[in-house]
C-alpha cells in the first residue's frame, strides 16, 4: 500500500563506523511522507546514530542517505531536530528560541512575531514567552523545542528520544499533543524511542533495531486504528508482538549462539 | 549531647546553607560589631601593646586624619587607577588569546604545556623581572598586575570556548545556522558567562599582585601607605591600609557581581 506514496527518505546501506566501532551495518530503509515512523530498540542498536545520519550530523562511512531525491551533505532547516535534552539556547526568552530558524531566512518585524505567536500557542505556551528557558520545566521546554523546530517549516521532523527525560505523566500527555500536531502539520516524522508503548501509541510503522552491530531487525506495520486507545486490546496485542520479538532476539540462547558464531 | 546533636545538624544541612536576607545582614553585623569588640577589649583593657595593636578609636582617628588631608584618597586613587591599567591590559590580551586557543585545538596543544608551567608561579615571583624590565615606575607595576590578572581571565576565556554544548551546535545548524551565526548565537554566548567569572577572578588577583608591588617599591598608593607608616611606627595608619584594600576590593567584587547577574540575566533566573 505505501509503495505508492512519495518517498521522504531514502537510506541505501547505511554504515556508519566510529574508528572501530560499527555504530550502524548496513541500513536500508524507506521513510514515506507524511507518516509518523519510529526508530524503536534498546540502547546501542543504533536508532540515534541512524537518526543523526539523517539530520547529517554524522557522515555515513558507507552507503548514501536521500532526502526528496537530493543527497544528505551536512543538516539542513528542510530537517528539524528535537533533541532529548531539548537544546534550546539558555540565552535567549522562549519566542526567540521559536524565532531562530525564521529569523536566520530573514524574516521580521510583524511577520516573525506572528509566527513565534502561532507556534507557542500551538504548544500551549502563549503565557511563557518572554520567559527563559531555566524558568521551564522539562515538559515545557520540549514544548518550546517542537515550537522550534516547527517555526521553520521544516519539511521532516526528527526527534531524538524527545520524552526519555520526562515523568510518565507529562510524557503521555506530550504524546498526545505530539499526535495533534502530527495531524495538524502533516510532516514527516522520525521518533527514536526505546519504550514500546511510546512507538505503538505513536507510529504508523515500528522500526524495531537490535545491537551488536546496530541494524534493523524488523519492520512492523502498526495496524492500530487512530485515535488510538493506551489501553485497548489492539494496542496490547501490538505491544506483544514486539515485545515477544525482542525477547526472541535477545534471548540467551540466541545470544549465545551470535557469539559464538563471530 | 544537645551540642553532639546540634553540631550534627550543622553538618547535614552542610552545602546548602541559604540564609534569608535580613538574617544573613544581621550576622554580618554581629561578627563585625563583635571582632571590633574584642579588638577594643584588647587594646583597651591592656592586654596588647597598643604601639602594635593600636584600638579601634584610634584607628578611626587615623582614619578621619588621612582623610582630611586627602593622602588616604590620593593613595587609595592611585592604587585603585594601577588595577584598572592592569586589568585593562590582561583584558586585551587574555580575550582574543583565549577566544582562539578556545576554538583551535591545535594551538592549545601548543600553548597548554606553557601556561601549566607558568600557572603555579606567583606572579608576586615577578616582581623583581618586572623591575628589571620595566623600570621602577608605573610601568613596572601596572605590568605585573597585567600579568595577574591575566591566567584566570585567559584560562577561563579559553574553557569557555571550548565547552562550547554540541547539542546547541546541532540544534542551530538545524535551523540553518552558518558559521558565522552559530559564533554569534551560539558559541559567544555559552562562554561568555565564564569569560565573566574569569574577569572578576582576574580582579581579585590584581588586587592582591597590587599590593605586592606597592610594597615593594613606590612613591603612592595603598601599599606605599602600608609600608610608609610602618618606617614611623604608625600601625593605626597600617590598619586603615589596610581596611581601605579590604572595603575597596570587597566593593569590586560587588559590583562585577552586580554587571555579571544584570549581563547574563537568564542564568540566574
């Protein structure tokens, strides 16, 4: 079904090394736009290497990263970031973080504030900003980061992890609104998470990535109708399926059997 | 026991002491009200030769007598246009070598095994180079209070650039930040605020390589005055030098405190 919608990205044996280390072996995938695909596997499988490989923030050692046909050389605003430690520039009140990226295309005046004006309330923030981001708690200063990123009418949004660093609560409900903002703005998202039930509340497909050498094992469709219900029994058979597949894959015998096998 | 339990307190609350404002001024004013008493007591009852230990009162007498024939201002002045010289002088050469061994890893490997071999040496050590060098005059110590004021103004320069976070890197060149933009918006403000303690650490040091100098060889001043009154045996006129270099420096350190939180509004938030 989804080979017929327009390509967003395009990774073709994908390796990214560093010194030794073989972060990423061999990766290939297709990223379709408009769908919500998340990067799901526990920590050294390489999900936040591949992510940044497309943002361009780490050169591929091999194999070549496409984004709409035009190879990736170095980040770039058609690509948003969203980092887990949110990154916003302490120095600057909330509206100017929101302002940067428009600011650097050269707009102003009426028309800058008309977006930072847009997108804080967009993420619930029209009261906070003028302040700074110290004065913010961590779910609001992810809020002021998708603010960010989105005020630059990037074309994909790449977020790394966004909500690891949150409490469960505020995390479900940046979920939720992260969802809102998916249908609203129609982008491409890319979501590295290492928690299930974050990738199958959220995706349209599940890249699930296993370690040693980061690379991926399996792609779900996630066939969960939206809006999407956290306690349904759809959203727990999926979260089965996957999480009987990590099981598999990290399972003693099939570890075992891996190292002894290189 | 209370005391064992007391003093247990004291130590888990250890780190985290924050005093409210009118207690902290209240304590402040015991301990200055209670070391002036004992000091009177002192002097007062006998116990100390007041040649050398000279009372409170007559402190102050000293004080108001060199105040009035304007020697506690000239020196105070003079001492006080030497750091600003000084400084000055470490700020324009600390800065832009900071801000380049901050950026090139390169020439810090170069530069780092220098400073370290020169980092633990006095700058007090100098003086005598300093004379040498540079003559008896102002020059010499205006030099020397350069080069105090010099490491902890470069050193932090050069951290500051150096720790620049890549995560704001990124996050600006995301957003389609160049070069030039990411110097501007990103890496001059994230070591700025060091640049700033470097600054005001610079001028604590000045301020003690100052007196230094002073005693060692000049004609005005506060070190002079120090040195001065001692050749005539007036430890009232020490004591005023040497309370004027505490109010004076503590007045410093107060106001960099003051342009440091009013520059770098967002941090202390």
């Amino acid at each position: 079904m989804s080979d017929a919608r327009k390509l967003s990205i395009e990774v073709r044996g994908t390796q990214v090394r560093y010194g030794d280390h073989v972060a990423l072996a061999n990766v290939d995938l297709d990223v379709y736009a408009g769908e919500l695909l998340c990067l799901l596997g526990p920590s050294g499988c390489g999900k936040t290497t591949l992510l940044n490989a497309i943002a361009g923030f780490v050169e591929p050692s091999a194999g070549s990263i496409r984004v709409n046909g035009k190879e990736v050389d170095g980040p770039a605003p058609e690509r948003g970031v969203v980092f887990q430690e949110y990154a916003l520039f302490p120095w600057f009140t909330v509206e100017r973080n929101i302002q940067y990226g428009p600011r650097l295309r050269g707009v102003h005046g009426a028309e800058l504030k008309a977006i930072s004006d847009q997108y804080c309330a967009l993420v619930g923030l029209a009261g906070a900003a003028q302040r700074y981001p110290n004065q913010l708690s961590g779910g609001m200063r992810q809020r002021v980061a998708i603010a960010r990123a989105l005020a630059n009418r990037p074309q994909i949004l790449l977020m790394d992890e966004p909500f690891g660093a949150l409490d469960a609560m505020t995390r479900q409900t940046l979920q939720d609104e992260l969802l809102k903002i998916w249908e609203l703005e129609r982008l491409t998202f890319v979501f590295v998470t290492h928690s299930i039930a974050e990738a199958v509340f959220l995706a349209d497909r599940i890249v699930v990535m296993t370690p040693h050498p980061g690379r991926i094992n399996e792609i779900i469709i996630n066939t969960a109708a939206r809006p999407r219900n956290r306690t349904s029994e759809e959203h727990f058979a999926m979260y089965r399926r996957i999480d009987t597949l990590f099981q598999q894959t990290t399972s003693p015998a099939v570890t075992e059997a891996r190292e002894a096998a290189s | 026991m209370t005391r064992l339990r007391r003093r247990r307190q004291s130590v888990e609350s250890f780190g985290q002491a924050s005093l409210p404002r009118g207690r902290r001024t209240l304590l402040a004013l015991v301990a200055v009200v209670g070391v002036l008493l004992v000091w009177s007591l002192l002097s007062g009852l006998g116990l100390v030769n007041t040649v050398l230990l000279p009372s409170p009162m007559d402190v102050l007498r000293a004080a108001v007598g060199a105040i009035r024939d304007g020697s506690l201002l000239r020196n105070a002045a003079a001492s006080l246009w030497r750091v600003l010289e000084g400084f000055a002088i470490a700020l324009a050469i600390a800065v832009p070598l900071g801000v380049l061994m901050g950026l090139s890893s390169t020439l810090r490997g170069l530069v780092e095994p220098l400073i370290e071999l020169l980092r633990p040496v006095p700058p007090i050590a100098f003086i005598p180079l300093a004379i040498l060098w540079f003559g008896i005059g102002e020059l010499s110590k205006v030099m020397i209070i350069a080069y105090g004021a010099f490491f902890p103004i470069f050193v932090n320069t050069m951290a500051g650039f150096r720790d620049v976070d890549r995560v704001h890197i990124r996050a600006a060149q995301s957003l389609g930040a160049r070069r030039y933009h990411i110097f501007r918006d990103v890496v001059l403000p994230s070591a700025f605020p060091q640049m700033v303690t470097g600054a005001r650490l610079g001028m604590g040091l000045a301020f003690i390589v100052l007196v230094a100098a002073e005693l060692v060889a000049s004609s005005e001043g506060l070190g002079y005055l120090i040195n001065d009154a001692r050749f005539s045996f007036r430890t009232d006129q020490i004591f005023v030098g040497i309370i004027t270099i505490g109010l004076l420096g503590l007045a410093l350190n107060k106001a960099l405190i003051e342009a440091e939180h009013r520059l770098l509004r967002w941090k202390f938030l």
